[in-house]
C-alpha cells in the first residue's frame, strides 16, 4: 500500500514532531526533506557547487550532528530559493513518497509540490513568537548563546526568504487542513493529526 502524508510549515512551528509521530504511530517511512536542503547547504558552505551537491547527494549525506545547526540551516534556506536546486531534489522526494507501506514527508512544499496527490496534507503553523521561543529552548540546550530577540529575527528573516522565492515558495496547499500549534500542547496537537490521517486511510 502506497499512502502519503504531505506535512508543510514554517520552521519550529512543529511539523517534524508531528511528522516523526504519525509514522511512528501508523508504521509508515518517514523524511525530514529539510535535511536534504540542509545537506546541500553542509557541502555548499564546503566549496561546492549548490545544484551539483543536489544532484549528488546520497543517504548518508542525510547523517550528522551539525546539520542541525544555524549556520547551515541559512545555509540551507539559500540553496532552496535556486530552482535547480530544488528540481535535483523533487525526484528523490517523490520515490519516497510513493514507497511501499506508506509515507510522512515534511517540508515547505510537499502539499503544494512534491505530492500535490497526497490524500492527508496537513499546514502546520503557530505564531512567530512561540516558535521563536522553541527554537531558542532547542538552541540553548545545545550551548548557542544567541538571545530569543536574534533567533526571533533570523526566523522571520528566513520565513520571509521560504514566502518569497519564486520556486516553490513556503505557502498551505489549497485542501491542505491548518493544525495551529500555539496554544495546544504536543500530545492534542498529535492527537488531532492522528484523528486525521485515521479518518483517511
């Protein structure tokens, strides 16, 4: 059985937790296609060439700490403004999707690109503040000193780069359902999302 979950949003606004849960819970693969894109950002900011490190990317160029952090997330959101960046990447994308025993991908244009077809297509979202702040808990507990106001900023500066770009930009799909994670707590936020794909399969 091949059964998509297509999950889109803003950075920190919880979609990976969301995502990672559903394939736990529902027994599907899943893929953060955020690393992707950070992955080319990794080997971008090591000399290469953004398109010719899409387009050689392998598995285990989805492995390592350091991919999680801020100098290479930027890193990634630069890269994925190029066009030929992201068309190295869709067709990686879309077999996964399609595998056997169903998928959950998460990422900025699942829904409205990758698989526009996907029969649960959730925007995951919450306001700037509280996603701010997550991302500031995450990056503290990881000895970053940067202070709430700076990661506040560097958010919004990337949100504004994801809405933007001409290819592919940050935006809900037209039938994608809205999960607003800024006053639920993660076990109603899951238990919605549950409740969602439950109603589909």
């Amino acid at each position: 059985m091949s059964f998509t979950v297509a999950i889109d949003g803003p950075a920190a606004s919880g979609k990976g937790t969301i995502a990672r849960a559903l394939a736990a819970r529902f027994g599907f693969a899943h893929l953060d296609t955020g690393l992707l894109y950070r992955a080319v950002g990794r080997r971008h900011l090591a000399g290469e060439d953004p398109a010719e490190a899409a387009r050689a990317l392998r598995r285990e160029d989805l492995e390592g700490d350091d991919l999680r952090g801020a100098e290479v997330a930027q890193a990634a959101s630069r890269v994925a403004a190029l066009p030929e960046v992201r068309s190295a990447l869709v067709d990686f994308q879309r077999a996964f999707a399609s595998r056997a025993g169903g998928a959950v991908l998460d990422g900025r244009d699942i829904g409205t690109v990758i698989c526009p077809d996907a029969p649960v297509k959730l925007y995951v979202t919450a306001s700037d503040a509280v996603r701010a702040h997550r991302r500031w808990l995450e990056l503290t507990a990881k000895g970053d000193t940067r202070s709430e106001a700076e990661v506040l900023a560097e958010l919004r500066e990337r949100d504004a780069r994801d809405q933007a770009r001409a290819s592919a930009p940050l935006k809900p799909a037209e039938d994608a359902i809205t999960l607003d994670t800024t006053e639920l707590s993660i076990e109603d936020a899951l238990a919605q999302a549950i409740a969602l794909v439950a109603a589909r399969l």
